[in-house]
C-alpha cells in the first residue's frame, strides 16, 4: 500500500477528515515513496563503495504545530517503504545514541564520518521524530552529522514544530549552527501542515483522563486512539541507564504500571527524562498508598511534578477516587498539591499547552 493509498484508506473509515493541509502533505509522501523506488538508488552494503556516491534523494521536513498529523505522516510514509533499511526514532533518542557512540571513538581524527558511515551501511532513509534543537552539545554537532550522513546517500525525513530557518534560535555560537540550516533546506522539502485543528488534543478533550479499576477497557481505547503507530507490548526501555518495564509504546505515547513506575527505586531525574521523551503517559493500577507506602507516595509526587512541568498528557486509572490515593501523613502537604495537578492536568487549558521534550531554559 502507497502512503496516498493509505490516507484514503483513512478517510474512507472516518478515522480522518478532510484536511487540504494533510492532503498536500501525502502529496510529498508519495513524490519521495516513489523517487525511493528507483532501482538504481537500491546499491547497499559493499557495492555502494563501487560506484560514484549519489546525491540522496530529497527528503522532507515536516513542520507544523503540535497535534496537526505529522507523526502519523512520518509514521505512515515509513510503513508504506517496502525494503528493510530504514529507521525511525525519536531525535532526542537519536541524539543520545550519537553521542554514545561519539565517546567510543575518543581517538578517531573524524569521529562524525565514522558513526555517519555506520548508519549509512545499514539504512536508506532515516526518520526522526520532533526534530528541535535547544542543547548547543548538539547544536555543535548536527551540521557536521548531518553533511556525513548525506554524503552518504542517506535520505532525511523529520517532523518539527519550528521551521528550518528558526531552528536554535538565540542559541549560544548560533552562526556555528547556520550551516545545518541551509543542509536542511537543500537535502529535504519543507512542509508545512498549517491549519487549527489539533488531532491528538481533540482525542484527549473527548474521554477523560482519569478512571477507575473497572472501566480499564476505556482505559485501552484511548491509548489506541492516541498511539500514532502500532503498539509495541510489555518490554522494557532504558531510563538513565536502567531498565523500566512498559505495558504499551507507541512513539511518544507509553504505558506503565504504578509499581514499575513508584515501586522501584528511582529518582526525580528519571521522571524527568520519561517527561522529556513521552508527549502523552498512562498509568494504570494505581492503589491507594498508607503511612508505610510514603516512598512510594513521594515517588508519585517527583512523577506528577516531572509531567506537569513538561505539559505531559497524563491519564491514569486507579483502584479509588483521585482523592483518596493517600491515606499518610508523611506526604499529606505535598500530595495536595499534586492533587490539584492533576485536576490541572485533566482540564482544556493545561492540555492545549505544547509539550516541552527539553527543559526550556538549556541552550538560552
């Protein structure tokens, strides 16, 4: 299935609306899934190295406000690709990784070009999600990252809230970064999904964001509307170097259990990195936590503070009224007021607010 195959598919089952916007957006998907199938442009592996390294075809930036379909368009092109050498990944994540693999190569004269190399061995078509850039780390490192990888043939598809010309702006050494700008304006199409409909915001506005133990099943519906691809179940991810069980992911949408979560030991800065890669987390089981669960009861605190801070959709499902969560004294104070963050959290006003997948103030 093509992705213009695939957005009527989409349409016809009401799942979407019409929306000039999205429709143009499909318009690039297919130029690029079709420039893609050239089979001259299908060399991997040894037998690039033969042949006279190609231009990559021109790729896409897709830029609009938070909730206007871009995941989905991503999400959608990428699926539709039919050969294995692609990738898709969050840019937070990709850059983490990068820089992992950057402190590998302490010694090496062009670190980049190796790690782009590495990459280029594996994949054709590279897709990042929420491509922004506050952290001058990687400020510093994108154009020459971003030069070695189209070197390679790689080809870039991303989303973005921030136009190409308006990436890091007012970042520190600014003028270091210009020459990612114009990479990213020659080797992808710029497209902008303008419009005020916010899909994902609608999804929320429509249920509500907290349930009870039975009514988990609505509970299940609303991640499968919010999930932006096809779920990943009960594996774990990575959290400043430990692992943390998930029941469901899907891009920036996860699900945990409560213990997982609160019952084990972790820090206010876990809760912080989760806050900065997820744009919508569920909580399910939650119990209601006595005098001898105040460990427990302050982990939910660090929790709440971490997602609310950050603009994170938030919805739980627990086995009493949100009131009645904590029976202690130890926290009682402090769970007040994650109490009335999570009536915050559950209202039109704090869910229209963008998600912060940074802190706000690096890079200023």
């Amino acid at each position: 299935m093509t992705p213009t195959e695939r957005y009527q598919q989409e349409l016809a089952s009401g799942a979407f609306q019409t929306d000039p916007a999205q429709a143009q957006a499909v318009v690039a998907t297919q130029r690029l899934y079709d420039e893609l199938q050239v089979p001259s442009l299908r060399l991997r592996g040894w037998r690039r190295w033969f042949h006279a390294r190609s231009v990559p075809v021109k790729g896409l930036y897709f830029c609009g406000e938070p909730g206007r379909g871009k995941t989905w368009l991503v999400d959608c092109f990428y699926d539709c690709l039919p050969f294995a050498e692609k990738n898709r990944i969050h840019f937070h994540r990709f850059m983490r990784d990068i820089h992992e693999q950057l402190r590998l190569l302490p010694k090496s004269p062009d670190p980049l070009v190796i790690v782009a190399e590495k990459i280029a061995h594996n994949i054709r078509v590279l897709c990042l999600d929420e491509f922004h850039v506050h952290d001058i780390a990687d400020a510093m490192l994108l154009a020459g990252l971003l030069k070695a990888l189209f070197d390679n043939g790689v080809t870039l598809v991303t989303t973005s809230n921030i136009p190409i010309q308006a990436l890091y702006k007012n970042g520190l050494q600014r003028e270091r970064f210009m020459y990612a700008i114009a990479l990213l304006q020659e080797y992808t199409q710029e497209v902008f999904l303008t419009g005020e409909q916010d899909y994902r915001l609608a999804l929320l506005e429509k249920g509500q964001a907290y349930y009870l133990a039975p009514e988990k099943a609505l509970l299940e519906q609303k991640f499968k509307a919010l999930a932006p691809s096809t779920p990943k179940h009960n594996r774990e991810i990575e959290i400043n170097g430990r692992k943390i069980n998930y029941l469901a992911l899907s891009d920036d949408v996860i699900w945990f259990d409560f213990n997982a979560l609160c019952n084990t030991p972790r820090s206010a800065h876990d809760y912080l990195e989760i806050a900065q890669l997820y744009h919508a987390v569920f909580v399910s089981d939650i119990y209601v936590m006595k005098e001898a669960e105040d460990s427990i009861a302050k982990r939910f605190i660090h929790l709440i503070d971490a997602l609310y801070d950050h603009n994170v959709k938030l919805i739980l499902a627990a086995e009493k009224p949100i009131a009645e969560l904590y029976r202690g004294r130890g926290q009682e104070e402090a769970f007040q007021r994650t109490l009335s963050r999570l009536h915050e959290m559950s209202g039109k006003a704090y869910l229209a607010r963008p998600h912060l997948s940074r802190p706000h103030l690096v890079g200023l």
